[in-house]
C-alpha cells in the first residue's frame, strides 16, 4: 500500500549565459496587478483570434481567478469558484484550462482537507466573458480525485483526467472520463493505466494530448521508486486506451515522489514529449502506431542547475518548450523553439524573464500563427505576467556545425554547381532537414551517414537562395549549417 508522500527537489544556482534571441518577444504584460489576486499555477489557452484566457490562484483568499485579453490588455479578474467552495492549490498544480473557439473549459478539484473532495468544470461559451456553474465530473464513490487537468477532443468535448486514491489515500491510479455533450455532463470513468506495472507517481499531475480521436494520457509512472514518463494510448477519443509504454528512459530512482509531470503534443504520426528527470529537462518523439521511442535526449546542458516543469506546444513542424530553471541566484524562465521538429529544439535557448533576483517560476505556453503566447508567476511583483512572441527566421543560423566537432556540414562548388557535403567521425542514421531563410522545411530525408565524407541530396527544382541544413543523429544529436544554393 503506497502513502502519499511529497518529495522536495532541492536547488542550486549557476549563471546562465542567454544566447542571442531566437524569438522576437513583446514586452511582458501584467494580466492583474498587485497582491490581492497573487500568482499561483497560471494556465493559458487561446480562443477565437489567438486571444489569451489565462487562469490562476490566489491560496490567500482560495480563489480560482480567470482573465482574459481584450485587444490592449487584460480584463479586471474574474472570480470563478462559488463561495464555500474551496480549491486545492498548490504551486506545481492548479485549475487547468483549455479551450476550442469560444468555448473555454476551467477544471479544477476541491482541497480534500477542508471538504469532500471532488473535480469540477467551469464553462465559457463566449470566449471568455462568462462562465456558467459548474459541473461536477467525478463517478468514483468514496474515492479521493486529486490533480485533475483537461483537453479538448474531436467535436469540442472535453477530455477529463485525474489521481484517484482510495479513502485512505493510498493505491493511486488515473481516472479518464470525457463528454459528449459539450461539458454539459460527464460519462463514468475509465482507468486507462490498469496494464500498466507499479503505480502512478502520487504527487505527479498528468496530461493529455489529443489529435482528433488520438489521445494519449502522459503521467509519471512508479516501478521500485523507478519514477519515468509513460503514455498510455488511445485510438477512439479515449472510449478505451488499447496500448500503454514508457516514453522516458532515463531510469531515475528517486524515492519521494518529484511533484513533476509530464507535457506532450502530437505532431503528425509522433508524440512529442517533455519532463523534468534529476533536475534536467528532456525530450523524446514516440511513434503512435507501435509506441516506439526516436528520439530520445536531453534539451539543455547538464551541471547548469536544477530545471523543472516544461510545458511544450506546437503545429505543423513547429515546436516550442518553455520551463523554469535556476539561473545565477534566481529562477528564470527559458525558452526553445524549433520550425524543424525535434530536431532545432535546444539548439537556442532563451532566458525569456532575466529576473536578476527573485523568482519567475511555473510558466505554461500556446502556440498558433506564428506566434508563442506565455504566462508565468512574477514572484518579485507577485502577478501573472504574460508574454508574446515572434518567430524570427534571421536567427535560425545562430548555432552551426564547427570544423572541430565530430560532424561537419559544408559546401562544395564543382562544375558550377553546388553540392552539400557530411565530414563526420561517426556512422550513424540521421534525419536530415532543408529549412528555407523563412524559416520553412523545404524538404526531409533519413539517410545513412558513414565515416568520412558522405553527400546529401539536394531536391531537384529547389531555387537558388540562403538555406539552413538541420541533421540528427538517431543518437538525438543535432548538428546544423547556413548554406548558399
């Protein structure tokens, strides 16, 4: 029988160079001002026209607070939970918001301490500017739902998952209902981790990614105090889940429970995910079909300090991760983002906040036309601060294959003609990308490269102009050059 148990990562600091930015960004964004609505667990989604709806907590008042952009800021604060009805917050998990159109859905579970606990869903159905009762969502008798977190699946119906533990607090296990009535009502709950060995990670809030009718419910899983990432995968909009794998090898044995989890996105036949381990932030791409794992490696330098909480978003080929990490005597919050896939992720970080002292913690991020829309907690003025960002295609050259590395990309010019050439030490299968100067995948290509000098193909009909040439290993090594077709 397991007790839930809160673990404690301890943290230590280093200064963190920032590199040239790779996003043209806004400047930061009060969503409310001052100590009255605090700053806990912001969450953000998008409504009709990319417009921000974020959600928060204040432990103070125990108020879920929600706002939303109105064309030149943020409107005054909603209030969200009736009075009497008191939330569990906490700074690692919180309401969770999502949305589709003007249809916005807030999920939330009541603090098991003060009352009997239960999750619930707030609904907005003009993005935004009102919200309706809620609606209770948990089937599960005597049973203790914690961390609950929502996504939206095909026609708009929310997807629903939480922590279940017995009356006890012991035994926990995912709880996953959905509706197929817009929110208005809930189905009974399915236990999609049933197959799966050991338990869930008691402290550690999950979440689910969809595409149309493929859902995978992503948590952090507990084998002998072995605690990595798992999905857990379903084909028919999470009726019933069908295959259950490990997306995380890093084998960390930690024996109190992280209070970290998980976030995902499904890019074509891939799911892309991305976790905190020991203090470092991962990434890995795991095939929906047969639940294998590609690629499968680390986003940011080891020995730089303990990194926690990465939340990831993306479209098309375009991916972004943003997380907080300990910088120099304060947290930060940093940010990557890639148009080529896995594969430019962590080739340029950003430290989006540059806090100097004190805390920016907890971000979360969206990403829609071109642009990345973050919020996180501001602990030195104690608000939401919220920022925009522009993808910026003159900075995709920042970070190039040297002459002294173990693999080289380079030029040769024979009969007039331009070739692409490989000089590398290994002999490895890469994924190889053509990205144009705007930032475009003009072409992608697995191909064999061997020790020595090997030749890339160059697609026929391709215009003469500035090109970036992306290679990953399968090892997850990305290796990248400016080149002139």
């Amino acid at each position: 029988m397991k007790k839930l148990v809160l673990g404690i990562i301890t943290t230590c600091s280093f200064t963190i160079l920032s590199s040239a930015q790779s996003a043209v960004w806004d400047a930061p964004i009060s969503v409310a001002l001052g100590t009255t609505y605090s700053n806990i667990y912001p969450r953000i989604a998008l409504t009709t026209g990319d417009n921000p709806q974020v959600v928060w907590e204040s432990g103070g008042t125990d108020k879920i607070y929600t706002s939303r952009w109105n064309g030149s800021g943020f409107t005054s604060p909603l209030t969200l939970n009736p009075t009497g009805v008191f939330p569990y917050i906490a700074t690692w998990t919180g309401a969770e918001i999502a949305s589709s159109g003007d249809t916005v859905f807030v999920v939330f579970s009541t603090d098991p301490t003060i009352s009997d606990a239960h999750v619930y869903t707030f609904r907005s159905l003009d993005g935004g500017v009102t919200f309706e009762d809620t609606v209770r969502v948990d089937q599960i008798g005597s049973d203790v739902p914690r961390f609950p977190s929502v996504a939206v699946g095909s026609n708009g119906n929310p997807i629903v998952n939480f922590m279940r533990f017995n009356s006890s607090m012991q035994d926990p296990e995912y709880s996953i209902t959905r509706s197929v009535n817009g929110g208005s009502s809930y189905l009974a709950t399915i236990n999609p981790t049933a197959a799966v060995t050991g338990f869930v990670c008691d402290c550690c809030p999950a979440s689910v990614a969809t595409s149309g009718d493929r859902h995978v419910l992503l948590f952090r899983n507990d084998i002998s105090n072995i605690r990595e990432m798992w999905g857990c995968y379903s084909t028919d909009g999470s009726t019933t889940f069908t295959a259950a794998a490990e997306v995380d090898q890093t084998n960390w044995n930690v024996s109190s429970c992280p209070s970290s989890g998980p976030s995902g996105v499904i890019m074509g036949d891939s799911l892309v995910s991305t976790w905190m381990s020991a203090g470092d932030i991962y990434i890995s791409s795991t095939n929906l079909a047969n639940q294998q794992i590609g690629v499968h490696r680390q986003l940011f330098p080891t020995g730089i300090g303990v990194q926690n909480y990465p939340v990831i978003a993306g479209k098309g080929d375009t991916l972004a991760v943003v997380w907080q990490g300990s910088n120099g005597g304060a947290t930060d919050v940093f940010f990557t983002y890639s148009v080529t896939g896995t594969a430019g992720l962590g080739v340029n970080i950003d430290t989006i906040t540059q806090g100097g002292t004190g805390s920016q913690t907890r971000p979360d991020i969206q990403f829609s036309n071109g642009k990345f829309h973050i919020v996180f907690s501001d602990n030195v003025g104690t608000n939401v601060k919220y920022l925009r960002g522009t993808i910026d295609p003159s900075t995709l050259n920042l970070t190039e294959s040297k002459p002294d590395s173990e693999l080289e990309i380079f030029t040769v010019q024979t009969d007039g003609k331009t070739a692409i050439k490989v000089k590398s030490e290994l002999e490895t299968e890469s994924t190889i990308q053509l990205i144009n100067s705007a930032g475009q995948q003009v072409s992608v290509s697995k191909q064999q490269i061997g020790k020595g000098i090997s030749a890339i193909a160059i697609p026929e009909g391709i215009q003469k102009g500035i090109y970036y040439v992306v290679l990953e290993t399968k090892a997850g090594r990305v290796y990248k050059e400016k080149v002139v077709l």
